[in-house]
C-alpha cells in the first residue's frame, strides 16, 4: 500500500470510557468496530474517554488497553487520550461561537425539567429559555448549541434509515457543561474529524446522539463518517448489560477468549463450537476472515452466562 492508498483507507475506531473494567457491551463494541475496520483493510484507532475526569476510575484505561492486547485485537498509531486535548475542544468552540452558534445558558436543570414541554428520549428538550442571553445572575454558565428547525435523516448501516428532528426532540444541546467539563457530543465529533474516522461503529445506546453529532459535523463542515450501531445485550434482569448492574465481571469470571467467541456469537457470526477454546488471537483472526455484516443482528438481546 502506497501512503495515498492508506489516506483513503476506511478508519474506524473504538472509545471506550474508562469508568470501570472492561465489560462485555464495552467488548461488542470493540469488536464490531474492529470486524468493519479489519475487514477492509482499514485502519482501527483507540481513544480513551477520559473526558470527565471525576467518572474516571484511575488505572481502568490501562486495564482496558492491557487486555485488549491479551485478546489479540491491534490498534493503528498511539492511543488518544481526551483528557489531553481541552485546548482543542476550547478552540472548537471559539470558532463555533465566533460563527454564532452558540449562546450561555444558566438554567439549572430543574428548571429546564420544569419548564420543558416534554421529556425528551435524551432527558427534557431544553425550552429556549436563554437563547437570547442568560437569565439571572447565576455565574455557572453552560454553553449551547443552538439547533435549527430540520430534520436529521441518515442511514444506519444495521439499523436502516433514522430520522430525528433536533427542535423538536432534544432542543439546543450543551457543549460545554456548567461544571467546566467539554460535553461527550462536541469532543466525539472534534475527535473524529481530527483522527480521519471514516466509520463509527458503536452501541444502540449511542444510536439518539448520532444526529446531534451529525449536525455538529454540518456547523463545522466536516465531512461525514458512516455509522453502525450495534445490538445491545441484556442481563437475566433485563437490563443493559454494564457496569451498573454488576455485569462488568463477566468478562473475568471465564477466559478472555471465551468471551470474546460469545461476543462474535452475539454479533451473529455464528463461530463454530469447537473454537471455543481457541486461543484468542487466533479466534480474532477467524472473526475478520469469516466476517459477514449482513449477519449482524438488528435486535437487542439477552444473554445468559453460565
Ligand atoms: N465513550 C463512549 C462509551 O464508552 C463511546 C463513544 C462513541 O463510540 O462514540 O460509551
């Protein structure tokens, strides 16, 4: 490959946020991201969420990076580290303000959840209140973009068309919060028009932000990436597997390779029983050689494990 070939070659990436160990959803998404990358030859990018700081469990990015690496997974280049780049968030939104995208607000969000027309799938849709200067005199001030009355559509590569009315559903979003942490929303979108990304692929839990960041790309004229979201795996308990029902042991409680020919499973690849035992590395192999995205399913599941 010549380094032209390279430039245009599909870029993926996977972000984890290092607020706990790896747990089996965090896994889904790695390996869905990578299937896509590899599978194209492409390159597969790492970039550590750790944008807000007092969520961050010290060592747990380490943790992650360490075992990514015991399952066979290789990513491109050094790991992105968010915590690293807030001048560059700021610059964004120093350009986006000087564009007049953006307004102060200093609603509280009790406020905002008293005066909200209706709870929104993201929390309340914001009322407007301060789109034309903030009200009172509270000094913490969030920052807002404001969005226009238009419909987001775009096409999921699993899931199919989506369409979301930004007005209508989430109202103005923050970008920079009141407590001085840059929002997830401005610094995925920096991220990934900065890194080359191509193609997102990550949770259906992420599935309601992507018009928010697609929209974000318009205001910075940023070309966009292709998004696939994948299924999410539910616990006995029916709820998301993650770290807030405990699951995130899971992933330690039977071998690493184990869990990730489970994961491929999940995501529809129907690996052969007897590679169960293989080890890691070369189960991953087999995953990018056998690798079928028309077999990923669109549903959310349940999984049990024994
Ligand atoms: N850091 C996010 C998470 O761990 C993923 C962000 C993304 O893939 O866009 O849920």
């Amino acid at each position: 490959m010549n380094t032209q070939d390279y430039d245009q070659a599909l870029i993926g990436r996977f972000a984890p946020s290092p607020t706990g160990p790896l747990h089996f959803g965090t896994l889904l998404a790695a390996l869905g991201s990578y299937l896509m990358a590899k599978k194209s030859a492409g390159r597969w990018m790492l970039r550590i969420e750790d944008l807000d700081q007092p969520r961050v469990v010290p060592g747990s990015a380490d943790a992650m990076l360490y075992l990514l690496e015991e399952l066979g997974f290789e990513w491109d280049g050094e790991v992105l580290y968010q915590s690293q780049r807030f001048g560059r968030y700021q610059e964004v939104l120093d350009v986006l303000r000087a564009r007049g995208r953006l307004f102060d607000c200093s609603c509280s969000r009790r406020e905002i959840l008293a005066s909200a027309p209706h709870p929104g799938e993201e929390g309340p849709i914001y009322p407007g209140t301060c789109r034309n200067g903030p009200q009172g005199g509270r000094s913490e001030r969030a920052v807002r973009l404001r969005v226009k009355n238009e419909t987001i559509i775009f096409k999921d590569m699993v899931l199919g068309r989506q369409v979301q009315n930004l007005e209508q559903q989430v109202g103005d979003f923050v970008l920079h919060r009141a407590d001085g942490v840059f929002a997830y929303q401005l610094a995925v979108v920096v991220d990934d028009i900065d890194s080359g990304v191509t193609q997102v692929v990550r949770g259906a839990d992420l599935l309601s932000s992507t018009p928010r960041q697609i929209y974000l790309y318009h205001c910075l004229e940023s070309k966009l990436p292709e998004y696939l979201h994948l299924p999410l795996a539910f616990g006995q308990n029916d709820k998301k597997l993650s770290k807030r029902n405990g699951s995130f042991a899971l992933i330690f409680r039977e071998n690493g390779s184990s869990m990730l020919w489970r994961a491929l499973d999940f995501l529809g690849q129907s690996p052969p029983a007897e590679l169960f035992d293989w080890p890691a590395g070369e189960l991953l192999a087999w995953g990018v050689e056998n690798f079928q995205i028309s077999k990923i399913p669109a549903q959310n599941r349940q999984i049990t494990f024994s």
